[in-house]
C-alpha cells in the first residue's frame, strides 16, 4: 500500500504530513493559515498536497483534511468553522477538484482521537474519549473500534456539557460549559486570580512574566508548578478537579476503557492528572462495583491529528 | 424463525412474553419478583420461561433477560443490580442450567432502548438515546444500529450525570446528579413543594390525595396537571427543564437523531416534554448551523423492555 | 431652620438640589460629570452648591454629598469609587475648603436609602433595606431609624453577595455576584438570549430595537413587557425571581420589615416585584410562624439620593 | 449593682448561672431538659433561678432567657423553638409569674453573640457577629454596641443564607442553605465521604470510631486531624471553604469588624479558621482598598448564652 496524507487545518498554521499504513510520518509541510476566506485557504491546502506527493516519489491513496468544526455525515461538508470563519464549505469536492486525490473531511477532534487510537496512547483500546485541553476543551470518541460521529456529525463536543448552571458565560452562547472550567484558559484565569490575592506566596509564578498578575500565561503555569510554585500547583490542582468531574460524566454515559488527555495544557502531566483522577475515582457511578477507565496522556500531540486524517482517508 | 422470550425483572414484578421476530407479543406472564436471593429469583424466572414456552406450542430461539443493574461485556454477569440486592450474579449460567435454552443478560434500560429501537418510537433511527423518566433516571443507548454497552457493560447511566456541583444527594452515593431534578420523584418534590406554598392555586392537586402537600403522588400531578391545575403545570415545567438540560449534554457529546423519553412520567407528554424540547433547543450548542435531535415519547412503555430483550436474544 | 444642600454625584451627571427639612426640593441643579480628576469634579460641586446657595437666598445649613462607592466611617474621605475613577479621595475637607459649608460625604446607595427611608416609601419602617437596580445592584440599609455604615462604612454591597458558585465573572472580580442575575445588564442579557431563541414571539420586542437581539436595550425590555410580549415579560420573571432570592438571604440575616426596590428597572413595578415576591415568600426561612418583609416600589427616584444627602447634612 | 442570673435553654440540658456586672459567674447549675411541653420546662427553669437566687444570697436583679428560636420585638414571646417543640409560648409572662424576678427572652444565637461581645473575643468591637458552628449553623449580630434583632426579633438567621442554588436539602425546608455545607454536620458528611474513598489515608481516622466510613463522628475529625490524618485535614478545608464564603457575603452586607466563630467545631481553631480566613480575604468585595473583618474563636463557648443572657436581664 502507498501513503496517504493528512492535513490539520488550524486557526494560525496549516499543517500536513505523508503518512505510512502504519502511522510514520515520511514528510511534513507547515504554511500560516491565510487570512482569507475558505477557497483560498483550500487553494492552499492543495498546493501543499501538491507539493508533498511530488516530494515523496509515492502513490498517494488519498487525502485526511482535519478541521475545527462539526462535519457533515458524509464527511464532504462543513457546516462551520468558527475559527476560519467557515460556513457551509464544500471542503470535499473542492479539494477533490484541485488535487485530483480523493479526499475525506473530518472534525479535528475526530481525527486526534483516531490518530491516538490507532497509534498513540489509546493503541489497543477499544471505547476511547480523546479530550483535548487546550485554550477550550475538544474532542473525539472512538466506540468498538469505529469512529463515533453521531447522527449529524457532531458528536464529541465534550467541552460544551454543563458544568455549572447560570455559570461563566461559553464562547458559545451559553452559560457554565466544562470547557470554561476544565481548559487552558481557564487554568491562567485561576493562576492570575490566586496570584493576585496571594503575591508573596506566587514568586515563581509572577517572576516568569512581567511581574504582574495580568502577565501571567498558561506557559508560566506549567513552568511555575514544576519548579514548586504553591500557587501555579493550586492552579492545576483546581482545574483537574474540574476535568475529573467532566471525566465521571463522560464516564456514566460512555464507559470508555480510556481517557486520553492531549491538547497543550496535557504536557503538564500529573500535575493535571493527578487531580483529575483522584476526582473521577471519588465521582464514579458504582465504582466499587464495576471497572474503571484509565487516564492517559497523549502521545503523538500536535501530530495525532495529521496522522489521525491520514489514516481516515485510507478508510473510505 | 421461531419465538424467543424476553423476560424483565424489575423490583416488584417479574414480566415475562413470547415475542416474534417482528416484536409481536404473543403471550405473557407475570410475577411478583420474590424477596429472596438471586437463585429463587432466577429459579421462578425459569418456571415462568418453562411455562410459557409449553403454552405458545412452538420452538423457542433464545431468552433474553433485562436487569436493573450494569452487566458485563459478556452479557452474563450482573455486577450489582441495588433493586435486587443481587451482587455478582452469573445470571446467564443459572437461567440455561435451569431452562435448556441459550441465554443473554443484558441492563434493563439497555433492553428497553433495543425495544424502542426495534419495534416503538425509535423505528428508523440510527442515534437513539433512550431517556426513562421514572421514581429515577435510567437510560440505554444505540449507536449505529447496535446497542452501546460501553468497554465494561457500564455505559448508559445517564441519570448520574452531574446536573449541579454540591447538589442534592443521590442515592448512588454523590450529589447533584441529573436524577435528583429531572426524575418523577423530584416532580413529587417540586409538586409538594409549591403547594405547600401556594395552597389556593393547588386545589385540584390536593383534592386528589388527602388534602396536605406531604400526601400528593406522582399520579397526583399528571392528573391534577391535565385538569389545569396551575401548580402541577409549573412543576412539570421545572423537571421538564432540568430534562432539557440533560438532553442538551447528552446532545452534545453523542449527537442522536431521536431521543425516546419513556418511563411512568413519561405518559404526561407534552405536559413534560414542551419544556424539555424548549430547554433542548435553547442549549443545544451550535443550534443554528446544525440539525437537532427529535424528541419522541416511547411508545411500548412496559414492554419495551420484554420485547427488547427477547429480540436481543436471536441477536447472540 | 434653613435649607440644606444635597447633591449626587454620578457617573454622568452631577444633580444637586436645595432641600427644606421636610424633605421639599426647592431648587434643583444639573451639571455633566466632568472627565476630569476628583479635584476638578469637586470644584464643579462648589460651584453648584455656591450657586444654588445664592439663588435660594435661605441660610444654608450644611451639604451632603453623595458618592458611588465606600466612604470612611468619619463620613469624610472616599475610599474609592471606580466610576468616577477616584482613590483615597479626601472629599469632605476639600469642598468644606471650596464651599466655606460644613459637608458631610456618604455612599449614593445609603443616602438614597435615607431619602426613601425619611421621605419616600420606607416613611414609617424601623429597618429598611433599600435594593437599587439599575444596570448593576446597589442599596442601602437603614436599622433601628439610623443609617447603617458597618464598621468602615462599606456595609451594604449586596449586589456582591454570592448567588451562584463558580458564577458568571462580576466587574468586581470575583464570580457569582446576584448583580450579575438581578440587575438590569441581567434582564438584557437574559431578553436578548430568549429572542434570539424564540424570535417570532419576541416580535414586539424585537421591534422596538434595531430588529436583532443584539439590538435590545432595558428600556425596549420594559416596554415591550407592558405590551404583552411573552419574551420580555419571562426575562423580567427569571430577573425577578434572582431578585427574590437576594431579598430572601437579606432577610434571613437582617430581617427588616420594608424592602424597597429603586433603580431603573423598578419603574417596571409588578412586572419585576411580582415573581420577587412569590419567591421571597417560598424562600422565607420560618415563614409559616413570622411576619414577613414587605416589598414596595421606591417612590423618589433619581431624587432619592439627593434629598437624602441633604437631609443627613443636618444630622452632623 | 446586684446578680442576675441567666438561663440558656438548650435541647438536651437547661444552664443557669448568676453572673456579676462584669459577667462574671458566681454560681451554676444544670438540670436535663425536660422532654414535656413548655410550661413543665418554665416550671423547671423557675426553680433553678430560686435555687441559685436563695444559694447566692444577694439580691437577683433579673433574669435573661435564651432560647433556640425567634422571639417578638418586646422579647416576650417565643414565636416558635423547633428542638423544643414549643410554638407561641409567652415565656417571659410565664417565668416573671413563677419567679417574681423581671424576664427578658431572647434568641440563643443574640444571647450567645451579646456574651462573646461584651465579656469575649468581640470585646472592644462595634459592629460584631457570631457565627456557632455546631451541627449547624446560628448566629447573632451586635451592630453598634447594640444586639440587632431586626424588625420582627428574627434577624440573625445566617445559617440559613442560601449558599448553592438547588443544593442539598435543609431542615429548614428549602434548599442549599450555607447550614448544609459549612456546619459540623457538612464535616462529618465530608470526612465519611472522603474516607470511604480513601480508606488507606484515613487510618487515623478510621481507627478513632468503629473502622468503617458511617462511624465517623465529629470529634473523631477533630481529633484525627490534629494527628495528621490527611483526610480529617481535608474535611475541614473543605468546610472552611465554605465558612469563608459564607463570611464573604455577610461582609459585603454588614461591614462588621470582628467575625467570632463559636459552637462545637471552633474548638478546632485554625484547623478550621485557616481556610475559612484565606477564603474571606479572597472573596472580599473592594478587598484592596478596605479595611476587612478580624476573624476570631469566640472565647466563652457554652457559656456565652448563659452570660450574655444575664447581661441582656439588666439592660431592660
């Protein structure tokens, strides 16, 4: 069998790789995401698919194009992307036209959750919820083996379940989703809140950036916590709280065999993880009784998607 | 093909028919479940499969048992079923010692959202979450056309979802699961609750028990609620919406095409269901760009698990 | 007796007012704020007041300034007030300086509450708690017939007492505040969200702005209520009903007998007061076996602050 | 100046004392309450206070009454006393008959919180509550140098300030009360829970009771994390978490200078306080630019009531 490639189409960066039936990456290409609108950016997308099939000197079988937003159930359509400002784009027949290669689409989130299934931390799993702590929360889930796209193609919006009733407002348009609590985002809101009543105690915190509370950025927190500033651990120890309650929830419903945690904030490891396990343990329906899901972190990162898509595309 | 039996063992009563491939019941029988252990239990369940087995006068295919508790991914093994007071049950193995026949043990909400799927009001669907509205909530899921157990045998309990952190306790051990507010009991709760408050406005209401705000029952609502009574309106709006939350979270992460809303509340309809699909509607993330899940009331109500269960048993 | 000065200085407007000891407005003036330092603010008040005091031609007995924020227990240095952009601002020696009058300086939410409270709705109470809403919640509380400060006069900040955990952020920093589900920002919020949900029953609404939710303002919220539109009426009863929850708590702890509503949003009367008051009267600890507060409409208005402030520069 | 005696009137046992001008005891007794109606109880507490007036042989100038419940505004009539069963009881009518000494009634809270002002940790405040945390939570306010009752005597309710909307349900009848999460009940339910998921971590604790979850009692907490349990150290977080927000909210309305903390769980001291204070301190409306409360273990513990009662008798 020849490559396939896989694309993950970002808000600021483009990238794509060629990839083996085995998850190898043989060739990457990187591009900024033009600020234009979604011709452009899949005019783009085809120069790069272009460009990487000449390279490797290898039939290609077919493109994976990930993108962060619901995809309809044929895998052609997007509904809408916020971050590209994308609605309602024929992704799949444009690209099909403009490289010739046959192509599916799929939601970002999908596509990591596939990658780490076939070829990351969830290898051998069977029911899988990829959760992606980044600025917000995403994810996949893989169920028997398939990936699990719902009715309409937009299943796993697990950051957009309610945590708290009347709670922080949700880039959505509504109040108190997980992802308000459980993500990146909210892990600096905590740190600058708990850095601004507790000064003397934030020193690390506080030394890493411009010395105030405001300047403080998720990078600083997970830096600050491994060198044993009190209130960077605090930080993290208040969000994983939160994700191990979006864990028990996710796991009444799914009962997954695991969890795994990618997305940036997941390179902290068990400064996240370890909150986050101790509550979905104490938060488990039946747990006495009954098999829990492991918690993992991921493993291909930032290429769990492109490798993700470009094993979809093999399976069409 | 033959018949198979499906047979449902709840807390009080044991429901037990001969079912056709098109889900045609053919004839039942019924006993009170017995206060003994797991054994008596499953030794009456077989003189009743015995029995109706002899009286339908032709071959049976296979029996298929609903429980009220998590059963293993081998469809054998009840790991705990609280109802019953059963706790590692090799359910399977005993009913086909005693019976002859090829046996499959599945969860009680599980059979019934198969039943649904099969032959009610979840017909033609592929994403079909089952949501029974009872003195609890219980719930089953089919994905795809199959029915989704989880890795353990687990999935599907979507009544312990947390519907408000620090929250009302819930009989499984932790608080603010969605049970507490959006279940029959909380109708009761919120009935008595009002009423007490608003005595003249509930008249009907009261009229109906014995007068005091600590005798209204759950049929109490549904009948003093159909008659206008305003009080038993408004606490079936308040459940309905706390349901509509839940659905939404439901919605969100697995993106059905029908949820069936069944279980002894679920008889009110609409007088539960317009503030469940209002809520649905107004918190179901990505509305706009985006198809949304139908709701429908079940339409085999009791049955639905017997006849669930006794398809699930040709389906080995 | 002579008169006495009383002025209000807000975030837009100064208003001040020559007021006889009966609490008779004899002559009013307005001036804008200017957007200058508190030094510049208070030379535009002596001016007014010195122009006020010729104008009258009665001995002028003294002047109470009122100010959007807390004030010392001296009654003569600004702590701060984020409106006016003001720190540690010495008030009283610089207009005593500037006016050659004595001064005393209070918080705008207490002098209003001494306003209503000796000439407006609360006439005749003992304990009294004014509730201001306006776009956030302000008030004031008077007990035993004196107006209560605390103990560095920065008592009665209840729109900042907690309403919901981990709630929607506040201007004040923290989260969860009842000004962010009491106020009036909270019935646009919450009129907006319910039109764009149900825009064809928000059409009178809806009219009355630009035709978008986004276009709705407060006053289109009460209009459009009085009309009969259902949208605006449900946004007044889900803000009404927070409002009651906020009464209850005060109650439970301060047990007055007059509450009184001001602000902007109380000239909607019943459409607020109505679901405000069945909830406090559900909310009521120990209700069945006390009296309960009352709850009245604010009948000075935009005076309230003014004749209030005028009146507690006679009570040096 | 002479004695005079005061009576705190508790669910389980009666406490006398005669008390000196400067709140000194000279003389207690005791008696068990009995489990009769309220006349039987009057009776039982009339000989007490001729026993101690004959026993102390000086002359008695009255007597103050505490009771567990609201009283009128003329400190006569017990509106309603749910531990003791009594519902519009004229106590002081009652007592002044049977005794011939002049009565004053008031609520235990006022009389606890009027002890710890005048002879205990509030001496030298002004504006001053007392929050008991006992198996629940009362408290009393004293506001100026004067013990505030509120317009009905029911003021001072603080236990019943809501904390968690649609939250744990409280004796009181309604829902999320601060009761139900900062008292010594929430330690006891928290420690059970925390210690029937980490069994191996509570082994101090666990050993205290009968070795299981369910037989963990408050003292056996207290104890255990002063040993360092880790579990038992928790719990009281938690439940100073709480504490903390519940101080936050009274501050932002009454401005007191001191909170003193009473009842059975402040013998804790800053096993509790710890995280009661950094919860305040970071809760505290305007923190940065105002003066915040003290907090302090009140000083008189079961004898506040006793002689805050004996002073209230002489200040008729």
């Amino acid at each position: 069998m020849g490559l396939s490639i896989g694309v993950d189409i970002g808000g600021t960066k483009i990238l794509a790789g060629a990839v083996t039936e085995d998850g190898e990456i043989v060739k990457t290409a990187r591009r900024d995401t033009p600020h234009s609108d979604a011709t452009a950016v899949l005019d783009l997308v085809a120069e790069v698919v272009t460009e990487l099939a000449r390279t490797v000197d290898t039939p290609i079988d077919g493109v994976g194009l990930g993108v962060a937003g619901p995809v309809d159930a044929s895998r052609s359509h997007v509904y809408f992307a916020p971050n590209l400002r994308w609605s309602q784009v024929p992704a799949r027949a444009l690209l099909e036209a403009a490289t010739g290669l046959p192509v599916v689409v799929e939601n970002d989130g999908n596509v990591a959750a596939w990658g780490e299934y076939r070829f990351g931390a969830g290898r051998g799993s069977g029911d899988l919820v990829l959760v992606t702590v980044g600025t917000g929360i995403g994810g996949g889930i893989v169920l028997g083996g398939r990936l699990f796209r719902g009715a309409h193609g937009a299943a796993g919006e697990i950051g957009h379940a309610n945590a708290v009733p009347n709670g922080i407002p949700c880039g959505c348009g509504r109040n108190g989703c997980i992802e308000q609590y459980a993500s990146g985002n909210a892990l600096v809101r905590e740190a600058r809140a708990l850095a601004a009543e507790r000064r003397p105690e934030a020193a690390i915190l506080l030394s890493l950036g411009d010395g105030t509370p405001e300047g403080v950025q998720g990078v600083h927190v997970t830096e600050a916590a491994r060198a044993g500033d009190p209130v960077a651990v605090e930080a993290f120890e208040i969000v994983g709280t939160w994700l191990g309650r979006g864990l028990a929830d996710l796991a009444a419903i799914l009962d997954p065999d695991v969890f795994v945690i990618g997305g940036g904030v997941s390179v902290a490891g068990e400064l996240l993880l370890a909150s986050a396990r101790r509550t979905l343990n104490s938060k488990l329906v039946g747990l006495a009784t009954r098999p829990a899901p492991v918690i993992k972190v991921a493993e291909l990162l930032n290429e769990a998607g492109l490798v993700g898509a470009a094993d979809l595309a093999r399976d069409r």
